[in-house]
C-alpha cells in the first residue's frame, strides 16, 4: 500500500484500487470498498475478477448479492462478488496478520456492509487487516441444476462455497499489496457464514487458503443431500411457473421474490425460518457432511475456535408467553432423533440442573431450539475434532443486556459488535446493545480475537481437550468444564 497524488493505493493482480483513511475512536485505519475479487454467470462456478485500466476509486460499498429488497440497499447480481479490505494505518509491523469475515443471514440475506461488523476499529485497534466477502446467496447461490440444465451447471449446487473459495484465493495473491501475510489468514463466519465456514474445513479446494478458522453460531451438519437440492429446484420452478431454461434469463428479482414466497411457504406454523437453501453434498465441492469430513481428518491442522450464544433461538420465541405444549414437545423429539425415551420433563431436569434454577417453558423451549439448530451441532464438531493435530477453542456468550424489557438475552450474533468494537457508535449499537454495554468485555473480546489472528497466546483461554474447557464472556470472564453439561449428555445418550 503507497500514498500518491491521488489517495492511498494499492495494486492487485486486477489493477490499482484507491481507498480513503478513516478515522476511528480506536486509531486510523485505510478502507479499501467494493474491490472485486471475481466474477460469475450465473449459476457457473466464479473466474478471477476482470482487469481495468488506471486506478479504480473503492471507497464506497460494492453491491450487495440480490435477496429481498427490504434487506439490502444496493444490489447487483454482476457486481457482487466484492470485498472490503480495511488497513490500519499505523501498524507497527508488516506484514500483517488477516481477518477474512464471512458474514450470515440464513444463506439467504446480508452482505459485507453492515454497520455493526465494519472492519475499521477491529483493524486500527488490534493491528491486523480485515477483509470481508459477499458472496451469492439464496437459489443463485444454491440451486441444483446439472441434472435439468446438464453438466456445464454441475457447480450450480455450492456457489457460495466456490465464491468463498474465489474470495480466500484473492486474498492469497493480493494481500501483500495491502501490507498483510497471506500465510496468516484467518476465516471467521457467524450463523450461515459459520456454516460455510465449517464447509470450507471440508472442502479440498480450499486447503491451504488459511490457517485457522472460527465459527460462530454454526453447524457442519446443516448440508443436505443432492435429493434436497433436486427437489428444492423443483419446488421453485413450480413457485415460478417455469423451465430450467428460464431461470438463465429471468430477472434476478423475480427469481428473489419466487424463493422468498417458497421460504415463507416451507416456513408456515414454525417459530424459525426454513433454512432451504444451505450447501448441498454435491460430489464435488462437498462429498459429504463437513462434520463427518472433519471427523475423519479433513482440516485437522487447522487451529479451530467455536462457540454459541446462550440464548440463540430467543429471536424465535417470546420469553414471555408459554407456548404450547405440543410445540415442545415436537422440538425434544427432534433433537432427541425421536427416541421414545426422550421427554419434555428429562429435557427440563437437565436444563434446570445446568441453570440451577427452574426454566419457564418458554425458557425451555427457546433452550431447546438452541440446541437443536446450534449449540448441539456445535458440540458435535467439537467432538469431531477429537484427533485433530491442531488445537481446538471453544466459548459460550452469556452477556445479556440489564434492560427489563428486553427478551432476547444473549441472543443471536449479540456477540459481534463486541469482536468488531461497534457497541458504543451508532444508533445500531445502541439498538442492539442498549445504552451502557460494558466495555471491558469489548476489549476482552476484540483483544483475543486479535491475539488469534496474530497467533499469539491465549492465556487465559485453554484449549477444548479432555475436560471440554470453554471461555465464558459475560460481565466477567471465565473458564467452565463441559458447561450445560447435563444437556449435552442427555442428548449423546439419545443420539448414540
């Protein structure tokens, strides 16, 4: 990265991009926005960004990939595959450790620009540079057409996957320029990013792009077979009224407003969103489930960290209704694989033993849909990482905000304005955060963030191991052995 004439530049394989300084309550730092780093037709695999001329001004935000309007400002299905790359300014060492944030939404919505996962602070703060990825989303980044549309769409199943592929391999030949160690790259996703994440550990393309990994909120076993994909396809065409050769032509917005009417339909009389479009074991990008892959030894020199929140599912129950029994009771039985011995009074007991306080049964039922979509797939990968040669972390998020009207507790991706240092900011930090969020935990957890991309020691965070040691952030942080003990041992025993 050079200062010139005309701002701050750096050259990438594509061409020169000018970014512009910007100034933060934690240092000054050099944001380089909407950089592409590959383009796609759609439906095919990505190819390296197209070059350009002279020097290209990135210093706003790329489009977003097309998703339901009301979520994005700006979208384009040509232009998405951009990434933001934030410097900081003063760094007193080069090169630098990297940050590669992929961030969530259900593989359906979100993109690298939100306001309260921005790079800046994170970078001027701990010394390192973050980059963060769009990549496609919903049926144009999941749908499964090789079988109706033949082989030239064979990758059409994980585009997202291959685009974060693309990303990482932008970052390996281009992150010199920009000051950073491309032998130090470090990948972190939350909720569906920690889901592609976890793919990625089990995809042999992308061995070698990166080093260590964290996953937030995510699960190796969210990948269906290719029977789902087909029969996904199917649905949507029949949601549109069309042809697989309609889809190559069809305005993105109308393939957006079909998939959204299927989620909503696929979605009806539940408390959680359908998570239909999701990676699909393809035989290809993924051979099988990333948990199974993982287990047997795919990544297992890749240091690891993952975690939960503990209130992941308060975005989908009300804390202060009760809900009906029955709704439990389906919810036990699906994370208990149906076993007859499995009961809403032995759930409880075990959640109670693990609180040390009786739970309502919305407090139960919130609990238990945690641990069906996150907290128990997580555990899984952390047993999956048993033999691995390369250490494993875990924690568990337990901060809630003091506010007496405010349900979710430590609820879904709460976590990241205190990684990203955006709690204090914004009328969005203050939304999410409430008005007086502690800001020691802030700096607890950006600084050990920061120390795992610069590969230093954890102290005091212990590896996983044996005892199942687990970092706890709340108001003051802690290590436990094998936290909600109980459930996890509840359901292993009705799993096994």
């Amino acid at each position: 990265m050079t200062r010139t004439n005309t701002g701050l530049t750096a050259r990438t394989p594509q061409g020169t991009v000018v970014g512009r300084s910007v100034s933060t309550p934690d240092g000054s730092a050099v944001a380089f926005l909407g950089i592409p780093y590959a383009h796609a037709e759609r439906f095919k695999a990505p190819q390296p960004a197209m070059s350009w001329p002279g020097e290209r001004l990135c210093v706003a935000a790329g489009p977003a990939a097309p998703q339901d309007p009301i979520r994005a400002d700006v979208m384009d299905e040509s232009g998405c595959l951009n990434a933001n790359v934030w410097v900081p300014a003063n760094a007193a060492a080069s090169p630098l450790p990297v940050l590669v944030w992929i961030h969530g939404g259900g593989h359906l919505y979100g993109s690298n620009t939100n306001a309260l996962c921005d790079g800046a602070r994170l970078a001027a703060a701990e010394g390192i540079i973050v980059v963060a990825i769009n990549y496609r989303l919903g049926a144009l980044g999941y749908l499964s057409l090789a079988s109706v549309l033949g082989s030239e769409y064979a990758d059409s199943s994980n585009l997202a996957l291959l685009d974060a592929v693309a990303a990482l391999r932008w970052v390996s030949v281009s992150i010199a320029e920009f000051g950073g160690d491309p032998a130090r790259v470090t990948i972190m996703g939350q909720s569906a990013g920690a889901v592609m994440v976890a793919s990625l550990l089990a995809m042999p393309s992308a061995s070698g792009l990166f080093s260590r990994a964290l996953i937030e909120s995510g699960s190796g076993e969210r990948a269906r077979d290719a029977g789902h994909g087909e029969r996904l396809t199917a649905d949507l065409l029949t949601e549109l009224a069309a042809t697989p050769t309609d889809l190559l032509t069809m305005p993105a917005e109308q393939i957006v407003a079909g998939q959204e009417a299927l989620v909503r339909r696929r979605s009806a009389g539940r408390p959680n969103l359908d998570l239909a479009f999701a990676p699909l074991i393809d035989g290809r990008t993924l051979t099988a489930r990333p948990v199974d892959l993982i287990r047997e030894g795919a990544s297992a020199d890749v240091e690891l960290v993952i975690g939960t929140n503990r209130n992941e599912a308060s975005g989908f129950v009300d804390l202060r209704a009760e809900p009906a029994v029955d709704v439990l009771e389906a919810h036990v039985e699906q994370l208990m694989h149906g076993s007859p011995a499995a009961s809403v009074v032995t759930y409880r007991a075990a959640l109670d033993a693990d609180t040390n306080r009786p739970n309502s049964l919305a407090e139960t039922l919130e609990a238990c849909m945690a641990d069906l979509i996150y907290r128990q797939p997580s555990q899984r990968l952390l047993d999956a990482r048993r033999d691995a040669s390369a250490w494993t972390r875990s924690y568990l998020f337990e901060w809630q905000r003091p506010d007496a009207d405010w349900i979710r507790r430590a609820g879904h991706s709460l976590e990241l304005p205190f990684i990203f240092r955006h709690i204090d900011d914004s009328a969005d930090a203050e939304a999410e955060v409430g008005v007086e969020p502690p800001l020691q935990l802030r700096d607890q957890m950006s600084a050990m963030w920061g120390a795992l991309v610069r590969d230093e020691d954890l102290q005091p965070w212990p590896t996983y191991g044996e005892h199942r040691r687990t970092a706890i952030f709340s108001e003051h942080f802690r290590i436990e052995s094998d936290p909600r003990g109980s459930i996890r041992r509840l359901v292993a025993q009705h799993n096994a």
